[in-house]
C-alpha cells in the first residue's frame, strides 16, 4: 500500500493511467507494462469465461473489487492486472473513469482501504470475507460475490453471452499462423476499448438530444440489454451523473 500512495500519480509506474488526471487510452498501455506470464489475458479470460463480463460491469461502476486465493499470492495479483484493462477506453470525458489497482492487500491495509471508494485489489487472507463493508464484491476463485444491491448484475444474461462469442472470436481472428496471438494485452484492451467506447459515446449522444430519451433500441445499439441491464445502465448513469434519467421502464421493455 505504501508503494501505491507513493507512485499513484507517477508516470512511470502503473497507477498513474488509472487515477482521474489520466483518460486511459488503448495507445497509453505499454506504460501499464509490468512483469506478467505471456498469455496473462488469455489464461484471465479462460479461467472466467463468461463472467468476466460481470467483473467488466462492476469495474464501470467503480466497485470495490477484492479478489482472493490462497498463496502465493502472484496469480490473484495478475487478475487484478487483467481487470484493469476492462476500463479500457479513448472517449473524452468529464467525469473520472479508470480504475484503482491496489493488488496486494492484509490486515494491516483495512483501515486505508476503508477510506477509498474504488479499488481492485487482492488478498490470501481468508478473514476479508468477513468484513463486508470494505468491499462490494468478494471473488473467491470463479464465485463472485455481490452485495444486494448488485445483485442483478452479478448474473449472466445473454447479451453477456454474446459478448463472450464475440471475444472469442476476435482472439481466434488475430491469431498468428503459428498459434501465438499478437501482443496479447494490447489485443484484448483494444477489444474492451472499443466496447466501452461505443457505450460512452451512446449515453453522450443521448444525453446531446432534445429529449433525452434512451430508447430499447439505443441500449442494444450500446451492446446492453434493455431488460437485464437495466440495473446497471441505471447506476452508470447515476455515477457519471449524465443527463439522461430513466423515469419508468417503459423505455427499457423488451421489444
């Protein structure tokens, strides 16, 4: 933790691209370099499969993210690596966006981490899971856990599905010959960008609108689902404060 509050806003190490004086870009990653096993990603995306639109979600929404394993501790590190290229995007915003990586994290960090309103981060010490107010979603191996009030996120729907037929096979696409992907991190961040690209810029061109009004149609056309992603398009819009109020869920009905 100490390490991260002294290097938080340097350019030179990692959190600096992730904290709000920095837009993260898909051309800004190879400062977020860091000594990693080739295939990070790759191994990250089969380990979750599909749920790791669930974490995608939850990292918009800039939840505090604890992830936990037993030792050695180097695997659940690279998760918290991997998360972070989910908030990959190159859309101008007014508002802070990025992530908070803080990785390793003990009992003696509990009271620095009670006081920070976003984070990945990740443990071996089984005794977090007790203490639930210091983080929103608890993932122990593949099980993630949400509070309540996420509930609805924390489960797949079919538009996740799609997104993962989607990922997969633009990781079979840039496939070289001889089977090794190129630049693994840089393919997958580009992946990610342009999907949170096309959903911030679909909730700044509806806000940009006379009428404000998000249609059934301008949801899919953002990649969410009208119906089951609701709760979280509500929240997104509630954090990043854009004007673009969801009044009823007619606009939102399946159609």
């Amino acid at each position: 933790m100490n390490y991260y509050h002294k290097f938080r806003v340097c350019k030179t190490k990692n959190n600096w691209l992730h904290s709000p004086w920095n837009v993260l870009g898909v051309e800004d990653l190879p400062v977020l370099k860091i000594t990693h096993p080739a295939g990070c990603f790759s191994q990250f995306l089969n380990f979750f499969g599909e749920k790791i639109f669930i974490i995608w979600k939850l990292i918009l929404l800039h939840r505090r993210i604890l992830f936990f394993s037993p030792p050695p501790v180097g695997i659940s590190c690279y998760r918290v690596y991997c998360s972070c290229l989910l908030g990959s995007h190159s859309v101008p915003l007014n508002f802070e966006t990025g992530t908070n990586p803080l990785f390793f994290t003990n009992i003696f960090d509990i009271p620095q981490l009670g006081t920070e309103h976003k984070y990945i981060a990740c443990t071996t010490e089984k005794i977090f899971e007790t203490k639930d107010n210091l983080f929103d979603v608890y993932v122990d191996n593949q099980n993630i856990k949400c509070k309540p009030y996420l509930s609805s996120i924390q489960h797949v729907n079919s538009y996740d599905k799609n997104r993962y037929d989607r990922l997969l096979d633009y990781r079979s696409n840039q496939l070289l010959a001889d089977g090794e992907c190129v630049d693994d991190e840089k393919m997958y961040a580009r992946f990610f960008a342009d999907l949170n690209n096309t959903l911030f810029q679909g909730l700044i061109d509806a806000a940009s609108t006379r009428d404000k009004i998000l249609s059934a149609d301008a949801i899919r056309q953002m990649g969410l689902d009208p119906k089951h992603d609701r709760t979280f398009l509500t929240q997104l819009i509630e954090l990043y404060d854009v004007d673009v109020p969801l009044e009823d869920d007619s606009c939102c009905n399946v159609m």
